[in-house]
C-alpha cells in the first residue's frame, strides 16, 4: 500500500471512530429523529471539502442546498430549547436540563456527520487505488482501535452486560457495519463520495418510523420543519453532483 495510503486509511478509521463514538453519543441525549437527520448532512460537508480536496467546484444547487440546510440544522438543534406559549417564543436553555442535554446531544450528532464526510473522502480517493478488503481491514480495525481507546480513557466497561445486550451488539456489528458500511466502501470505488453519501437519506425516515413504533418516539414539528429543510437541502445540494 505504501505510507502514504497507510496513512490516509488509518486516518479514515480513526475518523469512523470518532463518527461512532460521537453520534452514538448523541442518541442518548437527544432524539433519534434529530440525531439522523443532523448526522445524515455528510453530503454538504462532502460538497464543502471537494473543491479542496477532490478539485470539484462548488455547484449553485450546492451553495442552495447548503444555506438550507444551514437553516434546518439551527432550527432542529435550537428546538429544545424553544418553544411557543400564549402566542409568544419562549427561549430557555439555563432553566431546563434537558434543553441542555438535547444541545449537547445535537451538536455530537452534527459532528459525527462531519467526521463521516472525512471517512468517505479518504474512502473516494484510495477505494479506486485499493481492493475492499484491504482498505476495510485497515479501515476497520483503526476504528475498533479508536473507539477502545475512548472507552479506556473515559472508564467505559466493556463486560457485565446481559445475553441480550451482547446479541444487540454482534447483530449491529454485522448489519449497519459489516453490510451497510461495507457496501458503502464497495461503491466508493465507483461513485462519487457525495453521490454515495445520498444513500444516508433513509436513514433519518426509517429512524424515525421505528422510534415511533418501538419507543411511542414522536418528534416535535419544529424537529419536523428542521429536518425538512436539511433534507430538502442535501438533495438539491447533491442531485447536480457528478
């Protein structure tokens, strides 16, 4: 492979990582529509870096798209701290714990969806160059490596779960990353990273029908309206992408 492409997949894993460990953070503070639709921006930020890095200008429906989604993005983090009484707007973040959270929560979300764009620019400029099951391996086990290391240093345990818990684990293990992931890094050799992002699209719909269903989950409609506008705004932002 050489030092050079050791060097961009390990930081390719190491941002994979950290895409984990932030948004799977952020499920607990905030919620799961929320979570998706913040994390699911790669593509902007995908659009934002291909000038600097894949040498791609920036499009008008990109800039369109982005300004959108910009907008969607301070409406759905902002949500749980607004709120409309009496016909007025209510602003409280020092009063309430849970507004705070859910702003913590919200900003792990939007993180990780930046450090998933930078996994799959790597991915775009060595998958062509690199066989799948080279790039995942070195790809994978830096992010496995990454992630042990948040969990030693912030005294995480990694044992004493439940038959349940650990079934959960090697079920997500083997769906989201070994085929979803996987069938990502696959198309990467082929396609676009922004084009290849758009896939992430579903997955704040498909979050949100199953929250509803198994955690009686409903978002608010100021997360509605948000999430609206960030979606509207990554499609129009990658639909001209070539």
């Amino acid at each position: 492979m050489g030092r050079v492409k050791w060097g961009l997949a390990a930081l390719s894993g190491f941002l994979l990582g950290l895409h984990f460990a932030t948004w799977t953070s952020s499920l607990a503070l905030t919620s799961i529509t929320s979570s998706t639709v913040l994390v699911a921006t790669a593509p902007l930020w995908v659009g934002l870096a291909s000038p600097l890095l894949l040498n791609e200008p920036l499009s008008r429906g990109l800039k369109q798209g982005i300004g959108l989604a910009m907008l969607g993005t301070l409406v759905v983090s902002m949500s749980a701290v607004v709120s409309f009484e009496n016909g007025g707007i209510t602003f409280d973040l020092a009063g309430t714990a849970d507004g705070a959270q859910s702003l913590l929560g919200n900003a792990l979300a939007l993180i990780g969806g930046i450090t998933v764009a930078g996994y799959l620019i790597i991915g775009r400029r060595l998958r062509p160059h690199l066989s799948l099951l080279s790039y995942t391996t070195v790809v994978y086990g830096m992010a496995a490596a990454t992630l042990l290391l948040i969990n030693l240093a912030s005294g995480q345990e990694l044992v004493g779960y439940s038959i349940t818990a650990f079934v959960l684990f090697l079920a997500m293990a083997l769906i989201p990353q070994f085929l979803g992931h996987t069938s990502f890094n696959w198309a990467l050799g082929f396609l676009p990273a922004a084009f290849v992002s758009l896939a992430a699209l579903s997955e704040p719909v498909g979050a949100t029908i199953l929250a509803v269903l198994i955690f009686q989950e409903f978002p608010e409609w100021l997360v509605i309206a948000g999430s609206v506008l960030i979606l509207t705004g990554v499609y129009l932002g990658s639909r001209d992408q070539k």
